[in-house]
C-alpha cells in the first residue's frame, strides 16, 4: 500500500469537474500500485492513471545551496458520474447567485449616495 494525498490548485479543481482527480504519490510508485491504492482506499475503480514528475532542483541563494525536493503527481480518471471525496467543487449557481448578490448591493449603496446629493441639493 502506497501514501497518496490529495492536490489540490486552481487546475485540479476544474478537473475534478470533468472526472480527472490530482493525488499526490511516492516518486517510486507505479500506476498499478496507485491504482490499487486508489480502489482500496477511495472504493472507485479508476478509468486511467497518468503521472507526471517534478524533478528536484538545485538552487543557490545568497551563496546557499538549497534543494527543491521534486514529486510525482498522478491524475486519477473516473467514469462520468463518480467522486473522490475531499474534491468539494462550489457549484456555478451557487458562484452566480453571490455575483447577484454583490451587483445588487453596489447598486443599492450608488442609489443611497444619490438621494443624499438630491437631498443636499434641495436643502441648499
């Protein structure tokens, strides 16, 4: 049995809206081992693994060696359908709906400004 982690960025979220999941896995994993480690741990048989590796980098900062430690990322594809849990993706209605929400407040605070300057304006 393989560690594996979830990855998550700006990316992996909209590909979890197409089913393709991004885990985090050991460098020396295959995609048989991860596969299994996917239907053992998550109980969803993945459609196709593919992985991708960053390699280590060495840097020099201010004459310092340092060692940005590489990893290996696999993207889990399931059927139509089916979830990993702990991909929570916010649904587009409900990103629409506080767009509205926060369009209608600005309308509502300019329309307040407004009556104020009429009223200033007839006072005078």
């Amino acid at each position: 049995m393989i560690n594996i982690r979830p990855y998550i960025t700006e990316k992996s979220v909209k590909m979890a809206q197409s089913e393709q999941f991004t885990l985090i896995v050991p460098q020396d994993a295959t995609k048989m081992q991860i596969k299994e480690a996917v239907m053992c741990f998550f109980k969803i048989k993945p459609v196709r693994v593919l992985t991708i590796k960053k390699t280590q980098l060495n840097r020099i900062k201010l004459r310092r060696k340092s060692l940005d430690r590489g990893f290996k990322k696999a993207i889990i594809v399931l059927k139509k359908g089916e979830k990993i849990p702990g991909f929570e993706i916010v649904s587009n209605e409900n990103a629409d709906k506080k767009k509205e929400l926060k369009n209608t407040n600005k309308i509502v605070k300019t329309t307040s400004k407004d009556k104020n300057k009429i009223e200033n304006v007839k006072n005078s």
